[in-house]
C-alpha cells in the first residue's frame, strides 16, 4: 500500500511538471507573437493614442496614430487631422507641417460620415481656395 502511495505521489508530481513545462512554453510562445503589436490596434484606439501624444506634447507620435486612425475610417481623426494640417507649426512645432490640401482630402473624408465641424472647415478652406492666392494650391 505504502509503494502504491508512493509510486502515485510520483506520477503525481510528474505530471505537475509536465503541466508546468506546457505552461511555460505557451507562456513563452505567446510573448513571443508579433513584434508590432500596433497592427493590431483599431483606429478608435490610434485615435485614443493620439490624443495621449498630443497631451504629452509628442506631436510626431499623434501625427502618426492620427493618419493610421484616419486612414482606417475613424472620423474624428480625419477631422482632427485636418486641423493639425491646417495649423500645422502654429501649434505643433516645427515637427508638423502645415499642409491645406491634404487638411481638405481629409476633411472631406470626415464630413462625408457626417462631421459638422468638418464640414464648417470644408467650407472655410474652400474660400481659401477661391482666394487668389489659394486658386490652384490644392488641384
């Protein structure tokens, strides 16, 4: 009986190292996933790091989040990039540069799903454009 006990605390303790061995692998190959795990972000997500970047005044990192977020549809990053375009250095540095008519590609975008501000700087860089200086900057 004492053998029986014995030889079952043994295949016992073997087979909870086996389990912790499989645990440790899985654990391992699972760190090791994708090296970039920001493509597995969704663009309500980039917008959010976006707006953290911004915050922490890292005006390259939002510039970035917010292209990839508008680029994946999210219309409030279209509409933000837009603005970020259309003050470019005057708020962010030297690190974005003002561009009016990649503003007015995405604004478009954004007031196409329906953004109302989007729309009122669509209109507003639209009499930019009318302007003589602005006739042809964008086409």
């Amino acid at each position: 009986m004492a053998s029986e006990l014995s030889q079952l605390a043994s295949w016992s303790l073997r087979w909870r190292i086996f389990l912790s061995g499989v645990l440790c692998l899985m654990a391992a190959f699972a760190a090791a996933g994708p090296s970039d795990r920001s493509l597995e972000l969704h663009a309500a997500q980039r917008f959010q790091l976006a707006l953290e970047a911004q915050t922490a005044r890292d005006y390259r990192t939002m510039l970035v989040q917010l292209r990839e977020a508008a680029t994946q549809g999210d219309a409030e990053a279209q509409e933000m990039l837009g603005m970020v375009l259309l003050t470019g250095p005057v708020l962010y540095g030297m690190s974005v540069r003002a561009d009016r008519c990649e503003a007015r590609q995405w604004m478009r975008q954004a007031a196409m799903q329906g953004s109302e501000t989007a729309k009122v700087q669509l209109t507003f860089l639209n009499r930019l454009r009318n302007s003589p200086a602005g006739a042809s900057a964008c086409d």
